[in-house]
C-alpha cells in the first residue's frame, strides 16, 4: 500500500533535487569544507565513502540555497534498492527533508526497473532515525528484521 507520509511535504524555491553524479567539483568541495568547520555530518555518513557503485537515477543530493545538505546514495543489492546512506544537515533534520527525496526516489525508481527496496538502520548510532523508522516504515513493509552487533577488543 502507499505510504502516506511520502508526499506530506512540497520542494520550496529553495531547495533542488540533483542526481548525485551531476555534482559539480565545487559542490563536493563545499560538502567538505563546510564539513571540516561545523561536523554536520556523522562520521559513519559520510557520503563520499558510499559513492562506489551506487544507482545512479536514485541516488540523490538535496540542495538548499545551492548547498548540499543532504542525500540519499542507493545501491543494489540481490534486486532490490538498498537505501545505503541516506543523511541531512541537522537543522534539516526534524523538517521532513529526507522524506523530499525519499519521495522523489519512489517516483523515479520504476526507471530503474526495481519494484522492492530495503533501509537499513544502526540503531546505536542512529536511534531517532531508527525510531522513525519504525514507527513511519515498518507498517508499510512487508519484512522487517532487526540485527544485534557485539564488538570485543583483544588488548
């Protein structure tokens, strides 16, 4: 069934929505300097570390004023779309600008010829998107697993 929440929120005048392989240079340098003075974005974010492969229709920059401050880079995994790193600066982050491309990911998939994705969580890491998650994702899904992590260091 369709997910309601995918279309609540519009794209102002001030925001663009731009595959992520139509960056120019000085829009990942900005990412980066902008990145190096304020820590906007969290470490296991970064988006430059998840470029390799990724879809390239829906694997998108979101930018704000002509800045990049936020994305979602997608891959594909066993035939469906996995929505690897998905991230927005955060004063962006309890306005519902993700779900901008979250939607405009559900619009253009079908050109990709996948019809199912998948999203995945550190929980640890990211608890208020996993709570998100949860309550606004999995009553759309039809599988929903959690997985535990344990690490231990041998000194």
């Amino acid at each position: 069934k369709p997910i309601p929440w995918l279309n609540r929120y519009s794209l102002s005048d001030d925001y663009q929505i731009k595959p992520w392989v139509d960056l120019t240079q000085n829009e990942r340098l900005e990412i980066e300097q902008s990145n190096r003075v304020e820590h906007w974005i969290a470490d296991d974010l970064i988006p430059f570390n998840y470029e390799q492969g990724i879809e390239p229709i829906t694997s998108l920059a979101l930018l704000v004023g002509g800045k990049v401050r936020g994305w979602c880079l997608n891959h594909v995994v066993a035939g469906r779309l996995r929505f690897t790193c998905g991230f927005t600066h955060i004063k962006l982050q309890k306005t519902g600008k993700l779900t901008l491309l979250l939607s405009h990911i559900a619009k253009v998939m079908p050109a990709t010829g996948l019809f199912e994705s998948m999203w995945t969580v550190p929980v640890a890491l990211h608890p208020r998107m996993a709570k998100f998650m949860l309550k606004h994702a999995k009553p759309y899904s039809t599988f929903y697993a959690e997985t535990k992590m344990v690490s231990k260091s041998i000194q």
